[in-house]
C-alpha cells in the first residue's frame, strides 16, 4: 500500500477510489472503501483510498470533532484491506475553497479516477455545495463512473461517527464494537504518573493519549492491552481518580499478571466491557479490595 501526499500524482492508467471524510472508519466507510477495491481489481485498475490529514468539519463547523480513529490507526486498518494508495491531503483553506468540479479535476489529474465510490450522504467542494447526483453529472462529463453504497444500519439505527461517538461517550463499549467494526481504542506512550497504583502493588500504565480523542464515560472497564505485540487482558480506569483528590482526567491500565518496566513505549489499550462507575473510597485498602474483584472479574472474562 503506497501513501501519496498532496500534489503528487498516482502512476497508473486509472484507478478506483474512495472518497469520503472516513473520520472514524466505521463498518459503513469501510464498505464504501471496499466497493472500490472490488470494482479495481474486476476493471484491472489501481485502488485507492482519500483521506484528509483531520477532519474536514474542524474546519466548517464551530466546534472540535472528537477522534474516533487517528489517521496512524487508518493508515494500519487500510492495510489490511490491500487497497493499492491512500491519497493523504491537508484541507487547507485554499483546499476548502476549491468548486465541486475542480475538485474533481483535481482527483482525475493526481489519482487518474475512473470509478468513484462514495456513500449515499457523500458531499464535497466549496460548502459542500457537491453531492451524489452532481458526481454522476460529472462522471458523465469527464469518463468515470460512480459507485454509491447505501445507508448501513443495525437493528435500523444508522451506522454513523455521530452516533459512534454518543456510544463511546456513553461507556456501552459493547455497541460501539458492533458498528465500529472493531474495539474501540485509545493509543500512545506510557508516562509516569502519580504512582498511587504502585504503592498499592497495583501498578498502571498512564497513557498519554490524544487530548482530541473521544473517551469513554469515566469509570472502570475491562479489556486489552497491546504490548510489543502482545494481547494483555487488563482492567481500564478512565477519569480523576477521586479517591485522591486527582485534578487531571487520566486512562491508566493495570495488565493482569504483569510487572515489565513499559515507561516510554507505545501502547493500544481496547475498551471491551464497562465493569462499574467511579467511586469514591473511605481507605486506600477499600480501594485496593474493589480493584482485586475487577481483576478478578475480568480474569474470569472471555476477551
């Protein structure tokens, strides 16, 4: 899988791509993108895959669009789909302003598109003033054809990063599996902390995760810690740990069975199940037994 950054061009006679703002690279984007693999390799063309280097609404709406997937974990679910390129390009204000046709001039010139896939909802150009009829219309015009998937639902409730994001925010871990696609998963470097987890014989690993992120409601959860490759079953605190009087909101992970020195790698830890909500101790030993029956709630889990 090649990556292509902004003005470079795709070498090849025509390609398949995907387009769309795939911020969280849920089932229904993953569709869309697999759509185009499966009409490249019938029509003997290159497949590929739009991304932006953030989320396009950051920049039309008021507010800050809450990470569902960062593009580093994009990049490594795409592989796994063996599309040919991910086209990566900043949406800069130059970018934003650009018509719906010279976006797509743009796209045949540096990706040579042929077929376009998209969803149903797609819109792109200046003020999303593009939609799924005015792609066909120009499919027409400049010689490619346009493959549109329809709206995905579960138990008819739409798969969308909005409602994705509610789940998260909700804690129901479960849920957020099923039209995810996949776990849902907060990611980065292990950093020191203050330690209290140690004290107690319970060590943690702090994670210095993306403050863009979205999180999971606080409270206590089970699920799995990726170290050096390894699946780790773990028990998960997301929140200020109320016990002692914490300020700051932190995601720490207590590995089952564990006591390597991890400070400063790279970590993913995966949200399985919520166990119970935060909780305020009278003694560090109240706390230290809770914690034992977490772990030994999870140990006893399937994950």
């Amino acid at each position: 899988m090649d990556i292509i950054y902004a003005e470079q061009v795709v070498d090849c006679e025509g390609s398949a791509v995907a387009l769309g703002n795939f911020d969280g690279l849920h089932i229904a984007h993953m569709c869309v993108i697999n759509n185009a693999i499966d009409a490249a390799r019938e029509l003997g063309l290159k497949s590929g895959v739009l991304l932006f280097d953030e989320n396009t609404k950051n920049f039309t709406s008021n507010k800050k669009i809450e990470l569902i997937t960062p593009n580093e974990a994009k990049l490594e679910l795409l592989a796994r789909e063996h599309p040919d390129f991910v086209y990566i390009r900043k949406f800069t204000p130059e970018f934003m302003k650009l018509s719906p046709e010279d976006f797509i001039k743009l796209l045949i010139k540096n990706v040579g598109a042929r077929v376009i896939s998209v969803g149903y909802d797609y819109s792109f150009g200046h003020k999303a003033e593009g939609n799924v009829e005015m792609l066909k219309e120009f499919g027409k015009k400049y010689g490619f054809s346009v493959i549109v998937t329809d709206r995905v639902t579960i138990d008819d409730k739409t798969v969308s990063s909005t409602y994705i994001r509610e789940l998260i925010k909700s804690g129901n871990m479960e849920e957020t599996e099923r039209f995810l696609g996949r776990r849902y998963c907060v990611e980065g470097k292990v950093i020191y902390g203050k330690q209290n987890g140690h004290k107690m014989g319970l060590p943690t690993a702090n994670v210095d995760f993306d403050p863009n992120m979205a999180l999971p409601k606080e409270g206590v959860y089970a699920g799995i810690t990726y170290v050096d490759g390894r699946r780790l079953k773990c028990v998960i605190n997301v929140g200020k740990n109320i016990t002692f009087n914490a300020k700051k909101l932190t995601i720490e992970s207590h590995i089952l069975d564990f006591n390597e020195d991890i400070y400063d790698k790279y970590i993913r830890v995966s949200f399985a199940t919520r166990l119970r909500d935060m909780k305020k101790f009278d003694t560090m030993e109240d706390l230290k037994k809770q914690i034992g029956r977490d772990i030994e709630r999870t140990r006893k889990m399937n994950l």
